[in-house]
C-alpha cells in the first residue's frame, strides 16, 4: 500500500462495456491502478462490480473498450478497424498475470492443503517438485497453515479453506491479486483471519483489486474505493473522502447504516 506511484498504472480499464444480450452490465468504466495500491469496489448487489473483476482476469468477454495489464492490451487487440480476440495462448498467459480468490474456495477436495497449492506450479509453471513444495510450504506457512499442510479441504474450516485458496493464488506469483467477496461465504467467526491475512500481503506492497462489503476493512486497507451504481462508477476517492464526505446522494444513501 502506498507505493511510489509510476507513470503507466499496473492495470487501466478504459471504455470498458459488458452485456448479456440486451442487460448492459457495465457501461462504460474508467479505472486504473498503480503498481502496490489497494483498490476496492463497493455498490449494492448487481451494479458491476464481480463482473468487472471477472473482465480483468477474462472469465468474462467484454463486448468494448479496453483493458491494459502491466502494458499489455488483454483479451482482444485491434486490427483494421476491428476487434479481434487474441489467441488462446496469449489469453492464458495474460490470465495468468493475475491471481483470483473467489467467494467459494474451489479447492480439489481430494487433494491436500499443499497439493492443492503446488499443482499450478507444477503443471503451469512447470516447476521442479522440489521448488514448488518449498514455495507452497512458504506460502501456506505466510497464511498461518503450514502445519495443516497434509489435511484435506474436508478437514479445514471454511476460514482455512479461503488462506489455503489465496495461498494456492499468490505462489504463481501474478501482478494483480483478484479478491472476489472472498468472507461473504464464512461463518462470521472466520472473517476476521481470512482479512487478516489480507491486510497484511496489503502492508507487503501486493497490488489488488477488491470487492467486498467489509466496509471497516475497507476503510482501513485501500488507497482508493471505487462506488459501483448501475454498472457506472459513481464515485472515487480515498477511503476517507469517500466513506466520510459522500458527494454522489445514491452514496451517501448506500453509507447511511454504517458505523466505523
């Protein structure tokens, strides 16, 4: 967090458009963010913002404008006037610039906490056993789990889970860390370890994109939040402009019932 800020943003998001057949999910978002800045997406339910994370990392296509991650136009590029769609190989290594943990832990049940962690690295990565378990055992010891490393998802609590999830992200090592509501599906005895964890690869300078209605949480870890109304950005600002001095009405409606 707070990181000398460079001249060409890690990632920019511009003109982005998305739909589904005739429902206009985003319309038209400007966004950038700075190599070591933490920025989070607040807004009710259905203005945008998992959609857009989903853009970023192309689990979804995007019908216009443009994203550009560490300089690099993703997903699609123009020739001749048009628009074309790159070729898998370029889609997978630019999808593998960023890591994304998900509000569900998608983890392998029949493999354990480490197994879960290495296979990427061995079968992406293509990375000798030897190095990929020590930078598993390193990751998974960085989230408080090392010495659950042999147990089975079926053996972790939700909370564990969602640390053995983000660890398995961040040991392929992308440039952009993805976190998609990654408490909504925790017991609420569970939340505080997984943001815990969280904040502190935050404090370590990692660049990421965070969508949550943890608003306390968000206060205290982004250099900016971004408000999401109707698949428009309605407001950005620093947490403090922001959750203390709302300009936009649908904002200051939005923060009316919540207390820091």
């Amino acid at each position: 967090m707070n990181q000398p800020q460079t001249t060409q943003p890690l990632l920019d998001i511009r003109g982005l458009h998305k739909h589904y057949g005739a429902l206009e999910v985003l319309k038209g978002v400007d966004l950038s963010l700075q190599r070591g800045n933490v920025v989070t997406l607040i807004g009710s339910s259905g203005s945008g913002k998992t959609t857009l994370l989903r853009c970023v990392n192309l689990l979804e296509e995007f019908q216009g404008g443009q994203i550009t991650l560490e300089g690099e136009s993703i997903g699609y590029s123009e020739s001749s006037g048009k628009r074309v769609r790159h070729p898998e190989r370029m889609i997978a290594r630019h999808r593998a610039m960023t890591g994304m943990a998900f509000q569900q832990f998608n983890l392998f049940p029949h493999l354990t906490a480490l197994q879960n962690v290495t296979l990427g690295l061995l079968k992406v990565k293509k990375m000798p056993k030897d190095e990929a378990v020590a930078l598993a055992e390193k990751w998974l010891d960085r989230v408080g789990l090392l010495e659950r490393r042999n147990h089975f998802p079926g053996q972790l609590s939700g909370g564990q889970q969602q640390r053995v999830a983000i660890a398995r992200a961040i040991a392929m090592n992308p440039s952009l860390m993805l976190f998609d509501e990654v408490t909504s599906a925790l017991d609420p005895e569970l939340v505080g370890e997984v943001l815990s964890v969280i904040k502190g690869l935050a404090e370590e300078g990692m660049t990421m994109l965070l969508v949550t209605h943890e608003m306390r949480f968000a206060y205290e870890v982004s250099d900016k939040i971004v408000f999401m109304n109707q698949g428009r950005i309605e407001e950005q600002g620093s947490a403090k402009d922001v959750f203390e001095r709302p300009q936009s009405p649908r904002l200051a409606e939005f923060l009316k019932n919540i207390r820091f």
